[in-house]
C-alpha cells in the first residue's frame, strides 16, 4: 500500500453543495440512494478533471445517473474503490444507488449493527462504505437525510440536524428525513435506528434559547444515564462561560452503542458513544469510569466548535481539532475537580504511553508529513502530546490572550475546513506575536531532553542555571532544530519557603523561562541562598528534564515545594531512581536493598492530615510497569516486575500501622456522588489498604474481604476484589466467581471481570486466557470485550513475556484473525510488539518473529503499516 503526503495536497477538483441520502433499511440488505448536487471548484486548476468518488469494496453500485441521465456502463468506471466519471457538466446533480449489508459489516465502520439496532462511524474514511462521495473532509455540505424502516422493529430514527418530516411509505414502513442546515463533511455524519430508550432534558443557552438534550439507549440502560446527562449541561454551560461558545441547534442527541471501535464521535447534533464512555451507576461503575464519562461527553460536546463549526482542511490536520479539544476537555475535568490531581493523571499517562510512542517506530509529529492509513494515527502523539502544544500556547500567552485567540480563530474560520497554520497565525494576529519558532512543534518527532546544570555564588547571589535540549532522531527525521519551550520555574530555599529572585530586572518567586537554543544560560539575581530549583512546574512542556537531583532535594520538594504538580514529581523520581536500583540489582543477581527514603517520606505524607487526600494516593502509587519501561534503555519486564513488587512489600511492611489508621480514617459514610471529595477519600483509602494488605497482616485480610461483602460501590467492591487477587488471598478464586454470578447480565462490569481474570497471575496462564475467549460472555465481535481480555494479558508479565513467546505468539494469533474483521482494532493490538527492539535480546528475538509471521500475511492497510514500520 502506498502512502499519502501532506506536500501533495490539492483542493478537490469538485464541491458538493447539497447531499440528499435516503436509507431503505432492512435486515439483509440496505439501499442508500444519494443525490448529490455537484459543481466545479473555481479553485481548481483542473478545469477538465474527471470525477473521482471515493467508495469501498462492501458498496455495490446498482445505478449512476448525472441529472435525469442514467450512465450507461461504458460512462463510467468502478475499479480500485472508486467510481470515475470522465464527462461532467460543470454542475449537476448525481443519483447513485447503491447496496451494502450493514449485518455482514464486522469492520464497525460506515454503517453497522450494533446488537439490534443500526449505527454508523464515519470518521475518518468511513462514509465512503456507505456510498460512493468526495469522502474528504474539505468537501463540505448541507445534508438531508431520509430513513425509511419498519416502525415496530425500528421506532427510533435519528439523522443530523432537525426532524422535519415523518410518514408512511407505500409499502407500509415508516420514513423520517433529517435536515442539517449547518455544512458538514462526510466524516460528520452519522444514523441511527432501534429501539431505544429515551432521556429527555433542556438547556437554555447564553442568549435565551432553548435547547432539547436526548440521550439514547437500549431499553435496559435507560436508568444510567443520568450522569452523562448531568455532565453534558455542565459542559454546554463551561463552553459558554470559557470560550463565549453557545451550541447552534434546537437538538442536541447522544445514543450510546455496545460495539464500537474507539470512545465516541462527535457526529453534528448526534454524537455516538461506546457505552463504555457513557453509562454509569454507583453499583455498577467505579469512579474513574465515571470521570472518563464525564470527560468524554464534555469532549464530544466540545467538538461542535472545535472541530465541527471549524473543520480540518484534511487529516494531516488531525491534531487541530483533537488537539485542542482534549486540551479544552482536560481544562473542564481541571476545573471541575482538582487542577493539580488531573494534571498529575494527564502527565502521568503522558509519559508513560505518549513518551513510548515517541521514541519506537510509529513515531510522527502532531501534525504527521505522511501516513498510509489515517486510521492508524488517531494517537497519543495527535491528542494528547497535542493537547501539550495548545497548552504551551495557553503558557505563552496567558489565559486572556488565549482567549483572544480562539475568539478570533472560531471567527475568522467558522464554517471553513482549516489548518494547524491557520490556528498559530489567529493565536499570533490575535496578541500581536510571532510564534514561528514555536511552529516547530508541529512538524518535529520525539520527545526532547532538556539537560539542566546549576551554579550558586554565594558573593554575588547569583544563581545560574545552565540548559541544554537535544531531541533524539526519530523515523525519516534524522536531525532536529531547535524548539521553544517554556519552562515554568521557581526556587525553593533550605527552610522549604519559596526563594524570591530578579529575572529581567523584576523581582518574582516564578518564571517562565523560554528555552529557545542548543544550550543557554539563565541568571538569577538576589537570590539569598542556595536554591534547590523546581522546575517544569505544572509540566509546562512536554520534554524529558534530567537535573540531578539529589535524594535530599527530592524530599524537600516532595514536602516544600509550592508547586503541587512537582511535589508529585520530585516522589516519582525518588520512587523511580530506587526502582531502577533494585532492577540492576536484580538483573545482577543481587539481593535487592532494604534500604529506602521513600519510607520515610511516605510516612512524613501520611501523618500530614492537611494535604489533598487525592493528591497523596497519587504519590503513593509506584511508578507503574508501563513507565519504568519506558525509561529503560534496554527493557527487562520481568526484573522491573520484582523491583516493583520489592519496594512495594517493604514500604507496606515498614508503614503497616500508618496505612491502618489512614484506611480507617477514609471511610465514606455519605451516599455515593462521583464528587471530587469523596473521589478522593476512597482514592487515598483504596490505596492505604492495599498496601496494608500486601504486609500481609490477618486483620487487612479480613477488612479487605469485609470490604468487598459489604460494599454499595463499584469502586469499593472492585478495589477489594483486585486487591483479593493480586495479593492471591485464599478467598480470591471464590469472590472471582461471586462476582461473575452478581454481575452477569451488566456487560460493561463483565469486562472488568474479563480484564482482572486475563491480568491474574497464575500457572498456565495463556491457558486461562484461552479460556477466557472461549468463554459465554465473551465476543470477539465486541471490541470492549477484546481489549479486555487482551489488556488484561499484557499487564500480565509471566503470561505475556514467557521467555518460550508463547504470548507474543498468542497475540499474533488474535492479530491475524482480527485483521480480516476489524483492521482497526487488530491494528492497534500491535502496540506491544512495536517495541521489541528495546526489549532485552531473548524477549526481542521472540517479538520480532511474531512480528515477521503478521507480516508474512495479506494484510489490511492498517495492520500492514504498523508491522512494517515496526520491521523497518
Ligand atoms: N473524533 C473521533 C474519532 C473517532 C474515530 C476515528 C477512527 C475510527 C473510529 C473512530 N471513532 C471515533 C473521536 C474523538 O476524538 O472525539
Ligand atoms: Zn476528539
């Protein structure tokens, strides 16, 4: 397959100004019926160019007509997924009828089934498996959208835009037609038909008008929606006090399905849910699902402006909307809860994933020069690290000149199909600055180090710190420039209090340094004493920062700094430079250390009742497997195992009586309320009584038990159960099953149940696994279920990494079988084996065997751009 550049870019030789579809929808078979009326583009330089209309090998074309003229086969052409029509009038309206088996359709996407009711996914070259269209997001158009269905099985028919018509067709079925007066791309579209349970709400926005919300379910989940609900007016509200953004239509629907290939799409005035990122209820969904609803709503809802209003020109661009959109959703759960714990989560999965992504073979810049299968780059790299650059403006500018910019930005472009450029130069225009260096963050790969040196003159007080950034080369990008980052800095003195100092004649306590060159030099003046630097407050850029902390100005920060984000980081580094000691000492056959800081820093934390209890479960969760492998130069998933497992039994035996009391204290009495207080007390009691667990005390055995018997949570009763397991109680075989029989018939707890089996460390444990897909409640058809038990394999490190491949081997299997289905999601289960050129030399050998089996197969485009670029 052959890629796609963004040099190459052309506007498109023809505009489709209006698109009338009309889906005759039935059980084996669909007819879709579009009448597109089509022009010339006067932009384009190709005054004579035949009309080229994307489409898929599940669409057959029954009939092609350019105004009242039926073509005649010899006019046209269908080869290679495209319909090629070389005589056009310079504007016409085109009929195409065409067939697809929206039941046959295992890719989730164009349109599909979805248990029994009719769904789409468009973006991003989905609508093209629906009829032949300039399937490309700079083609945009006013939509009108007819179903016609059998009203008993179907009562429910959604499109974009207003409900304008309803009847009966001649042959007895039920038709309604959707219009959308806003122009969309093709990749916005979206239709739903089932039957459905509805929620019904209202918001008035800013100006007065009222606005319907519906939300969409099967009939058994009605009762979990409230909180998506709750989440969305809170989200319309938040973009209307934030960024001045009131929502456009007179309807505003969410329908949650069970099958879908990512989290949600933001379809205009329709979005479309995994139930996964929607449904919640106490009993049933544990706080951090809750958060992710409450995210991803938020998310989705925000897209109206940033991304639907103001599109992209085409999918290099990807990251203008994405980008800014998770940067605007991060700031709403910001607000809405802790600023500081969310920027620690953001950060945390940042480094962790994102970081790995970077430096392994998939490595692209948020705005990428080329891909073969768009698809594959909806990353970390285009949302999050992108969130990271949008942010970095925010730092640049300020909130207020942010604002300016984004006013100015939805202005200019509303109701055009843009460019990352576009969005710099409104940010620029809008506050008189010019962001050109700063551009480089677009086009450059791979994560930069920024090496800080410091000197303190005790004469003069003058403090001197010394920086260097070097990005290391990444696929097809050698050489690196320079890029503007801004470091947000204080320094903090010997008694833990904040250390004023002079920068550029102004007295402060903090800066933003603006790191813009191979190595310079910042002088601090009037400084008192010798600072310990925190640095990278708040993570202003998304860099790697060696400085070489000492142990002891690792705790002090740990306890003093102002900066609560860099409290968190200075104990993360503390945890990981032990971590990574006992790893060496492991890997050398070495007893590994009883000694460690993180005892008694741990135990300074925990007699401080003044702190944010959600901030110290966060610091006392260890670095996780994914992160110290990603700080690995040569990966050992089984010596990181054991250093993990180490230090975590000797903090918990050390502090046994401290994580007690702290349990104890943390007990929620209050009703359940996915709020930030009692998030946060049962996140810090969670966390306290599985360390006094793992110190293997009878008395944490049976409150742990009593626990899971006695909760009225998810969050509760699944801490306690992952607890059960993971510490291999004597209980654990029996509450496993209990709760498979409790929770049987909710499908989204069952996949918790899947993940924690298929994560359980036992012998035989690919057997287990084997088992587990075998099993009546498991679906391969059902990506939710795939990921679980595949997800749960590989934080399963004996299972996983078996020295015999046996894991990798197993994941191939599911790989190659996947591909034919759902090139997607087959695609990105090969995430793990993209990184066996860092694994240590017997695991690598393995991987990259199973990598060359995938690629010795007639592979998807997908699939095969991953397997190959891992394989370059
Ligand atoms: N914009 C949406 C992207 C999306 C998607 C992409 C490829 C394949 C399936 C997909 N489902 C949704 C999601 C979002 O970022 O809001
Ligand atoms: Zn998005």
């Amino acid at each position: 397959p052959a890629a796609v550049f963004l040099k190459d870019y052309k506007v498109p030789d023809f505009l489709i100004d209006k698109t009338e579809l009309t889906f005759d929808l039935d059980e084996t078979q669909t007819v879709v019926t579009s009448r597109l009326h089509i022009r010339r583009n006067p932009e384009s330089d190709a005054a004579t160019a035949p009309l080229i209309l994307d489409g898929g090998e599940d669409v057959k074309l029954i009939g092609v007509a350019i105004d009242k003229y039926e073509l005649p086969k010899e006019e046209y052409n269908v080869s290679n997924d495209k319909l090629v029509i070389t005589a056009t009038p310079d504007a016409f309206i085109l009929t195409c009828e065409t067939l697809i088996e929206p039941q046959n359709n295992t890719r989730l996407e164009g349109l599909y089934r979805s248990s029994s009711m009719f769904c789409t996914q468009c973006e991003a070259e989905g609508f093209r498996h629906i009829t032949y269209y300039l399937d490309r997001p700079d083609v945009m158009s006013v939509f009108t959208t007819t179903i016609i269905a059998d009203e008993s099985r179907y009562p429910v028919m959604l499109s974009n835009g207003n409900e304008i018509e309803r009847g009966k067709t001649e042959d007895g079925k039920t038709f309604v037609t959707w219009h959308d007066p806003f122009k969309k791309p093709a990749y916005l579209f979206a239709l739903v038909a089932g039957d459905l349970e509805v929620l019904n709400d209202t918001f008035t926005t800013m100006s007065g008008r009222d606005v319907a919300l519906k939300i969409f379910t099967e009939k058994h989940n009605i009762d979990k929606v409230d909180f998506a609900m709750d989440s969305l007016k809170r989200s319309m509200k938040w973009d209307e006090e934030v960024y001045g953004r009131e929502y456009d239509l007179d309807i505003f629907m969410i329908v949650a399905v069970d099958d879908f290939n990512m989290g949600a799409m933001e379809n205009k005035g329709l979005n479309i849910f995994n139930s996964s990122c929607l449904l919640a209820s106490p009993e049933t969904t544990t706080d951090d699902a809750y958060l992710r609803v409450e995210a991803v709503v938020a998310h989705e809802y925000f897209h109206n402006w940033s991304g639907n209003r103001v599109t992209c020109r085409d999918w290099f661009q990807l990251s203008l909307k994405e980008g800014f959109t998770v940067f605007r959703d991060q700031s709403f759960s910001a607000d809405t809860h802790s600023d500081v714990v969310k920027r620690v989560e953001d950060v945390s999965f940042l480094k962790t994933a994102q970081f790995a992504e970077d430096a392994g073979p998939m490595a692209h810049p948020i705005r990428p020069a080329s891909f073969i299968e768009i698809s594959n780059f909806y990353t970390l790299t285009i949302y999050e690290k992108g969130a990271e650059v949008v942010r970095m403006i925010h730092t640049l500018l300020g909130a207020d000149g942010f604002r300016k910019g984004s006013d100015l930005y939805f202005e200019r472009h509303d109701g055009q199909a843009v460019t990352c450029d576009d969005f710099v130069s409104a940010m620029e225009d809008a506050n008189g600055v010019d962001l050109t260096q700063f551009k480089r963050w677009y086009s450059q790969a791979g994560t930069p180090i920024l090496n800080v040196t410091d000197s303190y003159n005790e004469t003069t007080q003058t403090y001197t710190l010394n920086v260097s950034q070097m990005t290391p080369p990444t696929p097809n990008q050698p050489t690196k420039l320079a890029l503007h980052i801004p470091v947000r800095a204080g320094l903090i003195g010997p008694d833990n209090q904040p250390l004023s100092f002079t920068v550029d004649g102004k007295e402060q306590t903090e800066v933003v340094l603006h790191v813009n060159q191979a190595e310079q030099t910042f002088i601090f003046e009037n400084v008192a004493s010798r600072p310990v630097p925190s640095l990278l407050r708040g993570f202003s850029a998304p860099v790697k920062l060696d400085y070489g902390y000492t142990t002891d100005q690792l705790l002090q920060l740990m306890s003093g700094d102002v900066d609560g984000f860099n409290r968190w980081s200075a104990s993360q580094q503390l945890a990981v430079n032990e971590l990574l000691n006992c790893v060496q000492q492991y890997q050398a056959g070495k007893d590994l250390t009883e000694e460690s800081s993180l005892v008694s820093g741990f135990e300074s934390l925990l007699a401080d009742s003044t702190l944010d209890s959600a901030m110290v479960a966060l610091i006392l969760s260890l670095p996780s497997q994914a992160y110290l492998s990603e700080l690995s130069g040569v990966i050992d998933p089984h010596a990181i195992k054991a250093a993990r497992k180490h230090l975590r039994l000797l903090i918990a035996s050390s502090l046994e009586k401290e994580f007690k009391k702290i349990y104890e204290a943390n007990t929620v009495t209050d009703a359940y309320q996915a709020s930030a207080g009692q998030i946060a007390k049962r996140s810090l009691k969670n966390a306290a009584l599985s360390y006094w667990v793992a110190s293997g005390n009878d008395e944490a055995k049976s409150a742990v038990v009593r626990q899971y018997r006695n909760a009225d949570n998810m969050t509760d009763q699944f801490s306690a159960l992952s607890i059960i397991v993971n510490n291999q109680l004597a209980e654990a075989d029996d509450l496993m099953s209990a709760f498979f029989e409790q929770w049987k018939h909710e499908s989204l707890v069952v996949n918790k149940w899947l993940m924690l089996s298929a994560s359980r460390e036992q012998e035989n444990g690919l057997v287990q696994i084997k088992e587990l897909m075998e099993h009546p409640y498991f679906d391969i058809k059902n990506p939710n279920k795939l990921r679980a038990v595949i997800g749960g394999l590989g934080q399963n490190v004996e299972t996983f990494h078996n020295l015999d491949g046996s894991g990798y081997a197993f994941l191939a299997d599911q790989i190659i079988l996947m591909n034919k289905r759902n090139p997607q999601i087959a695609s990105r289960l090969c995430t793990p084996l993209t990184r066996w050129k860092r694994m240590e030399s017997r695991l690598s050998e393995k991987m990259k065997s199973q990598l060359e089996r995938i690629a010795s197969q007639d592979l998807s485009k997908d699939v095969y751009e991953v397997v190959s670029k891992s394989l370059a």
